[in-house]
C-alpha cells in the first residue's frame, strides 16, 4: 500500500473534476470495488501519456503509447482490477507495463507490485514516472514476460495486460496455490477473451469474463527501443 502523507503531487481542482467524473462513469458502467475506483481516482492517468495525448487522460479509452503499444482503457483496467480481488497483503505481478497506469492502480491495491516490460524504453519511462508519483512499492522490470520473474515468486495474483494464444506455463508455475491469475487469451489482432484463472488443490479453473481487445504478448525481450 501506499503511504498517504507521501503520495503523489497535488492534482489541480480541473484535474480533480475530470477524474471525479471518470470514476462515476465507471460506476454507471458497472464497476463496484471502492477500493479499485478510487484507485482509479488517484492515479494521475495524464501523466502516462505523452504530452500530446494528456488532454485524453480522462476518457475511458485506450491511447497510443511510446514504442507503438498502448496505455489500457480505464474501464478495462477496473474491471481487470475487480475481477483479480487483490487484497492489501498480496505481491502481484505484471506482464506488460507499458505506460505503467495499470501497475500503478495496482500500486494502491496491493502490498508489492512487480511489473515486466519487454521494450527498455517503456520500462525506464515508466520507473521514472511511478517514482515521480512515489508509488514506490511497484518495480519496472526489463524482459520477457513470458518467463515470469521466478526471483520474486511465488505471486498471490497476476495480471497479463497483452494477449497470447495461451498463457505461459511459467506463469502458473509461479502463482500460489489458491492465487488468481487474469489475462487476455486469443490470437493477436482481433478480439479476445478476458479469463480469469484459479489454481487450486486440484488444477486451473477458468472463467471466460468479457471480450476485450490487447496488443500481443510478444516472446523475448525487444532489441531495439
Ligand atoms: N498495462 C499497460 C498496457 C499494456 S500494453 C498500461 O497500463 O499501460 C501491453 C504491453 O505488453 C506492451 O507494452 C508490450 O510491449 C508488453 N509486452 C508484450 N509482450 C511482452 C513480454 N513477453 N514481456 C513483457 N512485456 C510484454
């Protein structure tokens, strides 16, 4: 969780508004979890996006991003959020930091946050950004999401926010028994399906929740960018 006598700049009363007004969009969409929407509400999505994008900060819809990716809509986001149930004591990981938004919402949610980005530049920028904001119980990594990140597994939840025709075996590998993993699974290019998967005692449970659309999960880390 984050410290509130140490969270990020005062916003100004317009940017205030326009969050206030997502968030109630949001809830006239369907999303309940308090601690999600508000979540929502701190995190100042503008500064995820490049200059020239910043005055579509507030709608609740996916942007284009550095390095040709994009930063999610903020209804896919809560909804994603919702549907994982992070709890305050839990360490999750993230596959596809892009902007780093949805590692930041997930900053507020739950105790640690580690988040794997395959393009350098995108990490960096990002680690800059939640630093700015001293969310400072997520970490930026750089490198192939795919494998996971077994240095700090086991992970009580994960979330994959970039879509592959199957989720990575690695991944349930690294999540505890009882944990909840969510992630868009479907080919590149189209719409997916968002699943929520359950590892129990007994194997994988999976629930089909919505149809989304995401950028691809992309095998090894980028050499360019
Ligand atoms: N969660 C992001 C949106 C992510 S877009 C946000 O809040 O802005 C999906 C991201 O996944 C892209 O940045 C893409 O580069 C990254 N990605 C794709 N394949 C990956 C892989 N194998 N490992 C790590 N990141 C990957």
């Amino acid at each position: 969780m984050i410290d509130e006598e140490d969270g990020p700049p005062e916003p100004t009363p317009q940017e205030v508004e326009a969050r206030a007004a997502l968030v109630l969009q949001l809830r006239k969409q369907g999303l309940r979890d308090r601690r999600v929407l508000s979540a929502i509400e701190r995190v100042p999505r503008r500064f995820f996006l490049t200059a020239k994008l910043q005055r579509h900060a507030y709608e609740d819809r996916a942007l284009p991003i550095e390095c040709g990716q994009t930063i999610s809509q903020p209804y896919v986001v809560g909804m994603m959020s919702e549907a994982l149930d992070v709890h305050a004591d839990h360490k999750v990981l993230e596959i596809g930091t892009g902007s780093g938004f949805q590692a930041a919402v997930l900053g507020y949610l739950a105790a640690e946050v580690h988040t794997v980005e395959r393009y350098r530049t995108l990490a960096d920028l990002a680690r800059e950004r939640l630093s700015a904001l001293k969310i400072d119980n997520v970490t930026v990594h750089f490198g192939d999401g795919m494998l996971g990140l077994s240095e700090h597994a086991p992970y009580d939840r994960i979330i994959v926010t970039a879509a592959g025709a199957e989720v990575p075996k690695a991944l349930f590998d690294q999540l505890v028994v009882g944990g909840k993993l969510i992630a868009p699974v479907g080919a590149s290019g189209g719409i997916q399906e968002l699943v929520l998967f359950e590892k129990t005692s007994r194997g994988i449970e999976k629930h089909a929740l919505a149809a989304v659309r995401f950028v691809p999960l992309v095998e090894g880390a980028a050499v360019r960018l």
